[in-house]
C-alpha cells in the first residue's frame, strides 16, 4: 500500500498513525498525548486486564485536563475515538509512522520487541523507544536499519509533565530526531535535544545525584523524610519549576556558588553505591505507592484519590508555568 509522505521538518503527517506498545503506566498516556495532539493511535498491550482498562483511564486522565482548564471537555470524545486498542501486534503497527515502545525498563525485552516489529513496518518508520535509561545505540543493534530507532524519553505522567527528551544513537539519521522533536513539539510536547548519547541521558543523571544525597541526609538523621520534602517543596523545587538550575546561578551569582560548591562538595556523597535504605525498601517489597508502602504508606482506599490529588497539582503547575502558547 502507498504511504502518505513523511515531512521532517513539519513532524510526522496526522495522515499516518502512531503505534504504542504497552498501555500500562506510561503508555496510556502516551497514547492519550499523540491523541490529543490529532493523530490516530493503535495501542496494545500483551496483559489483557491493562488493555481493557486503557481507554477508562485515558478517559479519566482528559476529565483531569478538562478540570485544570488545559483542555476543552467536548473534545474528549474525539480525543477517545481516535485511539484502537488492538489484539494483534501487526494490526497494531500496520501502516504507521511512528511507534513507541513503551514496555517495562528491562532492554532485552525491549530489543526483542523491536526485532518484532521491523519487519512489520516500513523501513523509514520511526521506532522510539521511552526508556529511562538505556542508549539506543545498544537497544537498536540488531536492527536493519537502525538510523529510524531513537529514545522519547516520557516522564510519569506522561500525559501531564511537559518535557519529553530525543536521543539518538550511533547509527541513528539526524533525519529521524529532527522528525521526532518535530513531532512532539506539534503535539504539544517540550521536546528536548540530548545531543550526546549517555546513561540515563539529561533528567534522571541529575535527579540520580539529588536522589544519592537526600537519602545521605535521610540515612544520616539530617530530618525527617516529610521535613526533606517540604524544604525541598518549597524552595528549590519552587526555583527548578520556573526558571532551571543554569538560570537560578545566574542570578544567585556565580561567585557566591562557586564558594558555597568548594564548601560543601568535600562532605557530600560522591560514592557509586546504591544507598542501604533503598536496598532494604525493595528487598521487603515496598515499592512505593504502587505497593501500598515506600518512604510513605499509601492504603488501598486512598491511593487513586492520593494520585488524583498529585496529578491535580502538576497540572497546576503546567497550567502556570508550561501552558502551550495556544491555550495562553
């Protein structure tokens, strides 16, 4: 069959569909965004359970938008009727432009699942994979054609948080992350350019090294876990939320940093082990909200209302600080 062209520049035609694989914590709202965005989703997910329940969540995620003002409620029903939740993974991919995996962190898995879907699509097909971690360059290396095969980097949720970082690899087209950015940005998505292919990429290096020292001042007696997240609430997350780490220096100065960096760094955490509370949370199961129990307990009854309540929140924050320029 013929395919309708790929402009680069412009980001993929709503002509042709996107695919996404796996409708569970991150790709329902994957899905929901390039709806939203006006291109015609076909998803699926290999659990039955989850792809039964996709579209409900979905549903509940654009009454959430709705509420927060960043979109019209009459537009939800087109925004649910452009996405199928498929059975089959070639009637999922047939014919698209773009296909996101969005399986869980384990890059076997996700190497398999590419190596499935290549043959099912065309060779200039984009295939993105929503790693938190791992470089294309070793996700991709069995493919035909790697130079189509990049990270989109979503965040949880991502349906709400704004930024979705575009690495490629090696062997990946500048045609491809131009194509990606393109994409995204038309969407709605802050699509951001990682221009040098590392573990981890930009984000979570940097929550990563937070991480590694707020655990330090926990594990050390420093306060408490809900005095850490309030300090940090409500100052440097307030600062972070609007203007980023390289402008806040900027306008602290640099010479006051400078001084404050040389007196602390020789008693921070500089180690590459992973802290001993961390290990002992997941060796006993508690996983955070997603098991009941983290840093913080969450009961059954009160967990969809909890992350009800968290997402309300981000959503006024994108509302203040990150509302796309044709909502303003």
């Amino acid at each position: 069959m013929s395919r309708p062209e790929r402009i680069h520049g412009d980001g993929l035609s709503r002509d042709i569909p996107v695919a996404v694989i796996g409708l569970g914590t991150m790709g329902h709202g994957i899905a929901q965004a390039f709806a939203i965005g006006g291109y015609l989703i076909r998803a699926i997910d290999e659990r039955p359970e989850t792809a039964a329940t996709a579209l409900d969540r979905i549903a509940n995620n654009l009454e959430q938008l709705a509420v927060a003002g960043l979109m019209d409620a009459d537009q939800a029903p087109d925004v649910l009727a452009r996405i199928t939740v498929c059975e089959r993974l070639e009637e999922t991919v047939d014919g698209a432009g773009f296909v996101t995996e969005a399986a869980w962190e384990n890059q076997e898995v996700k190497r398999r699942l590419f190596a499935e879907i290549e043959p099912l699509v065309d060779p200039q097909t984009i295939l993105a994979s929503n790693s938190s971690s791992f470089p294309i360059t070793d996700t991709a290396r069995d493919l035909a054609h790697p130079e189509r095969a990049v990270v989109t980097h979503w965040f949880n949720p991502p349906h709400v948080i704004p930024v979705v970082e575009v690495v490629g690899g090696e062997r990946t087209s500048d045609a491809t992350v131009i194509t990606a950015l393109a994409t995204l940005e038309g969407i709605g998505k802050t699509a951001v350019r990682i221009d040098k292919e590392l573990i981890g990429f930009l984000v979570n290096r940097v929550q990563v090294a937070m991480f590694r020292e707020v655990f330090d001042l926990l594990d050390r007696g420093v306060a408490t876990a809900s005095e850490i997240d309030r300090a940090i609430q409500g100052s440097m997350g307030l600062r972070l939320a609007a203007l980023g780490p390289l402008a806040i220096i900027d306008h602290a100065g640099w010479d006051i940093s400078s001084a404050t960096f040389t007196n602390l760094i020789p008693d921070m955490r500089g180690d590459t082990e992973v802290p001993a509370s961390i290990r002992e949370m997941v060796d006993a199961g508690n996983l955070g909200s997603k098991s009941g129990q983290g840093i913080y307990s969450y009961p059954p009854e009160t967990l969809d209302e909890t992350i009800a309540r968290r997402d309300a929140d981000y959503l006024s924050l994108v509302r203040l600080l990150h509302k796309p320029e044709d909502q303003a």
